[in-house]
C-alpha cells in the first residue's frame, strides 16, 4: 500500500465494542479498580486516583481492560473524551458511561488508532453527532462511524514511535510538576497544617531545614481557638477579610472562537489538576466588564461542578503569562486580594484552597443537584488562621522558583503539545515521514 491512505470506520477495524459495567465505585479495595469518565478527562489516566468495584469474577472478566484498549466518554459534556491503555494497567473494568473499542492489533497498529481519536478531526466529528440538550450524548454506532486513515503498517509504526516519543517527554515534564507541586504542599503542610516548627520550638528543638532567621518567626507556644490549638499569635480571620470572590461574565455562546478574541478561563481549564490554568482556555469575540479581566498571576477558582464525583469544586488555579485579555466566565470566581495584604498572600492562599477542609467547606455548602454551585458568602466566611505578614513572604519566597520551574515546564509541555497536534494529521495520512518528523522535533527540543 505504501503511503497510499485507506479509510475505514472505527468499528470496522476493532474485535470489540462494548459498553461498560453498571456498578457503583468505592475507595476500598474490594475488587478490580473501576475506571470512569472523571479519571480520563484530560486524556490522561492515574490509576492511583481511580477507585474500585465490587465486582464479580464474571463481570472482572467481561468487562477486563487491556493494554490497546481506546475507552470513550459517551455522555454529557465529557463526550468522546478518551484515553488508551499504553501500559499494562492493574486489574479493572470501566463504567457504563464508557464504551470500550479494541482494535484488531492482527489488522491496525492500536495506537495509530488511538491517536486519531485524539484529533481535532474526531473532536470536531463527535460535536457533529452528539445529541440531546439536557445531557448531550453519542452511542457506540455513532463513535463507532469515525472515519479512520489507514497507511501501511511500517508507516503506522514509525507514525506513533515519533508520536509516542513526544508523549512520553511531556508526561515527564508534567510529572515533574507534580513533583515540584507536592514539594510546595509538602512545606505549607508542614509549616501551616502540622506546625512542625511551632512543635519543635516548644519541646525545645531547633526546627529542622530551616535558618535561624527564619525559625524565629514561628512562635514558640500553642494556644486555644475557634479550631483548636493553633500557634500563638497568630490571628483568626476568615477568608472574605483577606480577599473577594468576585463571580465571572456570562458569555453567550455565538461569542465562542476557536482562535480570536480574549482568552476566556471557563470550567474546562480544572479538568487538568495543574497549578497553571493552560489547559482548554476558550476564546471569545464578545463584551466583557473589566471587573471580570484576569492578568498573569491572578489566582482564580471554580465555582461550579458538573462532574458527578464534585472533582472540580473550589480547586485553584493561577493565571499565566502570555493570556491578555483575558476574563473569567461565571463558573469561576476571581480571587481579588483586599487592600493591605501584599502579593506574597496568593501562594499561602492558593495552597489554603487545596487543603481538605476548605474543599469540604466547598462542597458541603454548594447547591444544586446536577450542576453544584458555590456561594460566594460560603467562602468569605471560611475561617482560618493567617501567620504574620514576614512568614508569608519567606513562605512566597520558597514558592517563587518552584513555581517559575513549573511554569517553564508547562509552557515547555505546551510547545510540545502544539507540534504533536501538527505532526499528527500528516503522520497519520502519510504525508511524513520519520527522518523528517524526527528533524522537527530535534529543532524544538
């Protein structure tokens, strides 16, 4: 065949498309691991994060994930959503609102299958057939009807060695993040949650990784509030004397554009759990106030949850360089620091919002039954205790290259991203090749 292109459908060239298992997930380890739509949207999968399911041996079996395996979002705004098993993943099963499409590995390289369902193409596809209003949709026939370019199965390897190649460097640097991010909870836990250097000081102990200079900014006693013990000195306030939460601009969706008009940080930029909000930022041609405009830096977070497991509600996010304008929608709130406190706040703050209890607070006071929504009075009378202002800056100061690197990271990722987004159409049809492919890439790195 050479590098003449074929088309078939997706079904056409897969020896099973099955819905999944209509169960009930659990955090304890009863069963197989229980894959479903919120542990893929991003088209990245932890299987750390995904929980389990009583299952039978029966169903563990019938409904067995394998590495090849493309699972796809059926329903709702996640739908054709997918991610594909790179690697052999631990006993699973997936949820009945993923459909599961194995490729024939006899007939089509199922990578060179997967990747296509990661186009713009295939995007733009399910957007066409979905339907319904209330909770839009497409069933296996409809997924199953993609169109698929075949080449031939040497150019359908080289195709996905280059394209894999890219993959697995931008998992790296994002897994870097996560690494850089977990040092910095690491620290605010310890200094903020534990008050390890408060506890050492009081038994008498130097507080451990840390100079003189700074160790004297922790008190050396403990004393009775609102929530417990906490280090003397230092001050209960809630969260609305610190800052606002001001709601975003209700956008009309004649406005939307795929690359003109200010940058628009709506729901989709918390599917991805990162510090800097990158991911899915929509743009938009229509009016908006300036007390919704958002500037590099800005910390924001979401408002709303439409997921069923509550995953996105009050998660931070902060606005990077490189986005102007740009305006937060009505999902999201702008976090506006009040007067008096400085920039060195929004780390302390943006990690206040991560803890366990504030996303419980969150949570426990949304409304709504399908869409969750947060009230704004909720968070402003969130309590917490603030330490003085020169911990906070040494604490922003101990921020600031852990997130610089983060966000060179990122941005490194992203570039990556794009030429594997532009790559992938002329791959995938043939039109490159691997010694030119691997010549841009080398460019880039």
């Amino acid at each position: 065949m050479g590098s003449e292109v074929s088309y078939t459908s997706l079904a056409d060239i897969c020896c099973d498309v099955s819905y999944g298992y209509t169960e009930s997930a659990t955090s304890e380890a009863v069963g197989p691991k229980f894959l479903r739509i919120t542990d893929i949207q991003g088209g990245t999968l932890d299987w750390n994060k995904v929980p389990y399911c009583p299952a039978t041996d029966a169903n563990t079996k019938k409904y067995a994930l394998e590495i090849g395996d493309i699972v796809i979002a059926r329903t709702g705004n996640s739908t054709g959503e997918n991610t594909q098993l790179s690697t052999e993943p631990p006993p699973a099963v997936f949820a009945s609102y993923l459909i599961r499409f194995r490729p024939d590995a006899s007939r089509v390289n199922p990578f060179f299958v997967g990747y296509q369902l990661r186009s713009e193409r295939f995007r733009q596809y399910v957007l066409a057939v979905r339907s319904g209003s209330a909770q839009p949709g497409a069933n296996a026939k409809q997924l199953g009807a993609f169109t698929v370019e075949l080449i031939d199965r040497a150019l359908q390897d080289e195709a996905v060695e280059i394209l894999r190649a890219l993959d697995e460097r931008i998992t790296l640097l994002r897994e870097t993040n996560a690494t850089l991010e977990a040092i910095a909870q690491a620290l605010f836990k310890s200094w903020f949650v534990d008050f390890d250097p408060v506890r050492a000081k009081a038994e008498g102990r130097q507080p451990e990784g840390m100079d003189a200079t700074t160790a004297a900014l922790f008190p050396d006693s403990f004393e009775e509030s609102e929530l417990g013990l906490v280090p003397k000195g230092w001050a209960e306030v809630r969260l609305g004397q610190l800052c606002t939460f001001q709601k975003g601009c209700s956008y009309k969706g004649d406005g939307l554009s795929d690359d003109q008009g200010a940058y628009m940080f709506n729901l989709g930029c918390f599917n991805a759990p990162r510090v800097y909000a990158f991911e899915r930022v929509k743009r938009y041609t229509g009016e908006f106030k300036d007390k919704h405009r958002v500037t590099a830096g800005d910390l924001i977070i979401a408002n709303t949850d439409m997921t069923q497991h509550r995953a996105i509600l009050g998660r931070p996010l902060v606005i990077p360089e490189g986005m102007n304008p740009g305006f937060v929608s009505h999902h999201v709130f702008k976090v506006v620091i009040n007067q008096g406190y400085g920039v060195g706040i929004k780390p302390f703050l943006f990690f206040c919002f991560l803890q366990p209890s504030f996303r419980e607070r969150a949570v426990g006071y949304a409304t709504g039954t399908t869409v969750l929504a947060l009230p704004r009075d909720a968070l402003e009378q969130h309590l917490i205790y603030l330490p003085s202002y020169e911990l906070l800056k040494v604490f922003a100061e101990c921020c600031d290259p852990i997130f610089a690197a983060i966000k060179s990271n990122e941005l490194q990722a992203q570039t990556l991203t794009q030429l594997r987004d532009t790559l992938l159409p002329r791959l995938i049809s043939g039109q490159l090749r691997l010694p030119e492919a691997e010549a841009t890439v080398e460019e880039v790195l």
